[in-house]
C-alpha cells in the first residue's frame, strides 16, 4: 500500500499572508519572445512558444 502526501505552498516555507506579485507576460517579456531569470544562482529561460504557451526551463 503506497500513501501520497500533498504539500502546500505553506510547507515550502512560503506564507499565504504575503501578497502575491502578479506581472503581465508584456511586463516580464516586453518584445521578446526569452527571458533570463537568475535565481539561487542560476539561470531560468521563460519562453513563449508558437502556441503562445509558456515554457520555464534550467
């Protein structure tokens, strides 16, 4: 028998009484299609597809 335990924002050390930022792909990417976003120390690359989807890769 296998359980499965769900972890919510608050187990990550995240609180739900901090406000939550919220940006437009036009504020984050303006003309571009790829973002770099450095974070710990690495960089992230935020791209938007031909099917305008969003894609977050290392």
């Amino acid at each position: 028998m296998s359980t499965s335990t769900q972890h919510s924002a608050e187990d990550k050390g995240f609180s739900a009484s901090f406000p939550r930022k919220k940006f437009t792909t036009q504020d984050l990417m303006g003309n571009s299609r790829e973002v770099v976003i450095e974070h710990g120390g690495e960089e992230y690359r935020l791209r938007i597809t031909s099917n305008q989807k969003l894609i977050l890769t290392k």
